[in-house]
C-alpha cells in the first residue's frame, strides 16, 4: 500500500489556507470593487507575496517603510559625521590661531605680572620704611615734645642775636664797609659760578668730541673694508652671490610650502640686500676696477686724517675739561678761606677808622 504523497497534501491545505486569506482581504478586495475596479484574483495576490507582507516586523509596518536597520541595530541612510567638520577652516588653522591667542595672552599676562612685581616691590619698599618709623615714632614723639619749649627758646634768641648783631655791625662798618664785604662776597661767588660754568662747556666739548672720534673710527673701519674688498673683487663679489643663492633657496622653499606671504617678504629683503651691494663693492666691468681702488684708498686716507684730527680734539677737550675741574676744585677748596682772611682784614681796617674817629 503505498503512502499518499507530500504534494497531495500540500494540494489540500492550500485551498484552505488561500480561503483565510481571502476571508481576511475581502474588505481591501471590496473597496477596490467599490472603486470601479475587479477583484483581485489567486493569481494578482501570490502566497509567497502575501505571507511576507503579514509577517512583515512590527516596527517597519508602524513606520510604514521596510527596515533599513543594520545588523549592529544602527540606521542607515546619510551619514551624520558632517555636522563635526569646520566651515572650511583645517585644524592646523585652528590649533594657529588658538596658538596666537594663547600667545598674547601669554604676553599680556607676563606685562601685568611684571607691573605687579614692580608695584608689589615699591609697596614692601614703603611698608620696611613705615614700619621702621612706627617702631621709633613713640620715642621720638615722646623726647621731642619734652625737648621742645627749650628747642623754641634757643631759636628765638639766636634770630634775635642775628638781628641785633647786624645793627650793631652795619653801625661799625658804615655803608662802605658793608659794600666792602657785599664786593667780596659777590665776586667769590661769581667766581664759583664761572668755573662750574666752564668745567660743564669743557665736558660737553669732551663728549662731542668722542663722539666724532667715535664716528670716524667706524668711518675707517668700513672703508678700510671696502678697499679691502675692492682688492679682492673676485672673492667678494662669490661671496655676495652665495648670499644671494641661500636666499633665493629660502624663497623657493616658501613658495613649495605654500608659505607666500613669508616668500613675498624674503624676495623683497633679498632685493635689499642685493641693492646694498651698489654701495660698496660689487660687480662692475673689468675696466672699471682701477678707478674703483683709487676712489677707494683716497677715501680711506681722508677717513684717517678726519680721525686723527678728532682724536687730537678729543685729547685736547680732554685737558681743558681736566683744567676747568682742577681750578674749580681748587676754588672750591680754598675760596672761603680766602674770603675770610681779606674780610678779616677790611674788617679791621673799618673798626680801625671808626675807633680814630
């Protein structure tokens, strides 16, 4: 007896299961009716087709659009990793210019500090003093105020001294005698004027004259220089454009690095610098070199007569102002003696006269 076989019993359950199915679309089949249209047969809606779309997950069907997730449970679709990216600005920019901020503020912060430790330095400077006087203040309060009505009474009577013995005196002395001491005492003092006045001209003399001969010095070191160049133009000229070549190599590397700002401002410094050449010496026709080194040692030899012209004047202000220093000192030292003796003497002379009177 042979068994039935798989098929026929898949031939009896579709039947059943396509009648379920019918049963649970008849509402779409009859609206679609309603609307003019037939409906649908076993052929328009496939097993296979319907089962996917009733089995279809929950969550797609919600949102009325198949699943697009991922195995890792993440979306696709456009990628949000735009939103982190700058409008146009690389991180170098931006690590440059936080850089440059961080860099004044560096700068600000080192200015204020440096105010601060010099306003900290005066303000401990005061304190040490005020405490120091704080410390003595009582003390000296105290003895002062004991000291003071006998301080007031020896004050008081020596300006009344001064007073009463220049009554006394101009009596003695009469009008010409008080001219007499007035004469001398002006001329020592106009004496003591002249000679500060006199060493302070001879000092500014001195100074101009070290700066001449400071100048003139540098003067014959470059155009020593020069003639020195001049007599070797071959191996100047190799120098001057080895120069020339570090820097054209300088900008080049710049310009590769994209770096043109800093390109434009080398190539306008070796401009300069090549320009610089045209004063001294350089590249010129052959013929030209002779005329060059005569020009060149006549010069020097003018710079070197200059210098030793200023070196003469500056060793002579040198002595005038060591002079000036000495007569003032000296004045300084041993005018008010001087004064003293010649009042001494007019004043006897006076009290003399007076007492033959």
């Amino acid at each position: 007896m042979s068994e039935p076989s798989a098929d026929a019993g898949d031939a009896e359950a579709v039947p059943a299961q396509q009648k379920d199915l019918d049963q649970q679309l008849q509402p779409q089949g009859q609206a679609v009716g309603e609307a003019g249209g037939s409906p649908p047969t076993e052929e328009a809606v496939p097993t296979e087709q319907t089962e996917e779309v009733v089995e279809a997950p929950a969550g797609d069907a919600a949102a009325g659009t198949p699943s697009t997730g991922t195995a890792d449970g993440s979306t696709g679709g456009g990628s949000t990793d735009d939103d982190s990216t700058g409008s146009g600005s690389s991180d170098d920019d931006t690590i440059a210019e936080k850089l440059a901020q961080l860099e004044t503020d560096a700068t600000a912060a080192r200015t204020k500090k440096n105010q601060a430790d010099v306003a900290l330095a005066d303000l401990e400077n005061r304190l040490t003093t005020l405490r120091a006087v704080q410390k003595d203040a009582e003390t000296a309060a105290t003895a002062y105020t004991a000291a003071y009505d006998a301080l007031a009474r020896e004050d008081t009577a020596y300006g009344e001294y001064l007073e009463s013995q220049e009554e006394g005196l101009r009596r003695q002395l009469g009008e010409d005698g008080v001219a007499g001491v007035e004469a001398l005492v002006k001329e020592r003092s106009e004496r003591t004027k002249k000679l500060d006045r006199r060493t302070r001209k001879a000092a500014r003399t001195l100074a101009s004259a070290e700066s001449r001969r400071d100048r003139l010095k540098d003067r014959v070191k470059k155009r020593s220089d020069a003639l020195a160049g001049w007599k070797k133009l071959t191996a100047t000229v190799t120098a001057q454009h080895t120069e020339l070549k570090t820097r054209r190599e300088e900008i080049a590397k710049a310009r590769q690095a994209g770096e043109y700002a800093l390109a434009y401002w080398l190539l306008g410094s070796a401009a300069a610098r090549r320009k610089s050449f045209g004063d001294g010496p350089r590249l010129i026709p052959p013929k030209d070199l002779e005329p060059k080194l005569l020009d060149a040692v006549t010069a020097l030899a003018d710079a070197q007569k200059a210098l030793t012209d200023a070196e003469t004047a500056a060793a002579t202000a040198k002595a005038d102002l060591a002079a000036a220093t000495k007569a003032r000192d000296k004045h300084r030292a041993e005018s008010e003696a001087q004064l003293r003796e010649s009042l001494r003497t007019a004043g006897t002379h006076a009290t003399t006269g007076e007492s033959n009177a």
